[in-house]
C-alpha cells in the first residue's frame, strides 16, 4: 500500500470542506427564520423568510428521492425556502412517486413544479 503525500491530504481535506460547506435547509436564528442555500454563481447564501412564524416553524423530511427542502408553520407551506400558497400546511403529506396532498387536493412536484391533479 502507498503512503498519501501531504498534497493528496490537503486535496482530501479540502474537497470535504468544500462539500460540507454546500448547505441547504432552514435554520432559525434569533427568532426569525432563514433558508439556507447553495448557488454556483455566487456560493453560499441565506433568504430571510418574513412571512415564517419561528415558533411554530418544522422542517419536514419526506422519504422521498425529491430534491426539494419543505418546511411549515402554523399558517404556510414552504418549498426551498419560499411561501407556497393554497396548501394547507397542516395535512400537507407526501403519498408517493412526487405526489404531496392536503385535505383538498393532490400535487405533483417535480423541478419546482407544482401541478395540481386533482380536486
């Protein structure tokens, strides 16, 4: 077996770096909510989420292969940080193969697409 030269670990450890620093997700600080980002252009990022109510505020983790990021409070659904209107938030599930539902309707979501399947 090869010994790794000091260069080999520097490139290792700074490649973890790298990909550990690409945070995505909420993050509640002094009493406001925020939604944290990766962007190519310019790097990492936090949104200030104004309409979020920290104290009712939850991540939601669905078991879904989905590449979205979905949190609620007591009043709004949102999606990678941004409000989404007409779901209710409270029975807000995922049923499977990126079909979500609350008490009044179905939704597929794919690529930030929300498409209403039925009423």
């Amino acid at each position: 077996m090869e010994k790794m030269t000091v260069r080999q670990i520097i490139i290792i450890v700074f490649t973890i770096s790298i990909l550990t620093s690409c945070r995505r997700g909420y993050k509640i600080e002094n009493g406001k909510v925020y939604y944290e980002y990766w962007n190519e252009g310019s790097g990492q990022g936090k949104q200030l989420i104004k309409q979020a109510d920290a104290k009712t505020f939850q991540e939601l983790n669905f078991d879904c292969d989905c590449d979205f990021e979905f949190g609620k409070d007591k009043n709004h659904l949102f999606i990678n940080g941004e409000i989404i209107k007409n779901i209710d938030p409270k029975t807000f599930q995922f049923i499977g193969n990126y079909i979500f539902r609350d008490k009044d309707s179905a939704y597929f979501l794919d690529f930030m697409t929300i498409l209403i399947i039925a009423s």
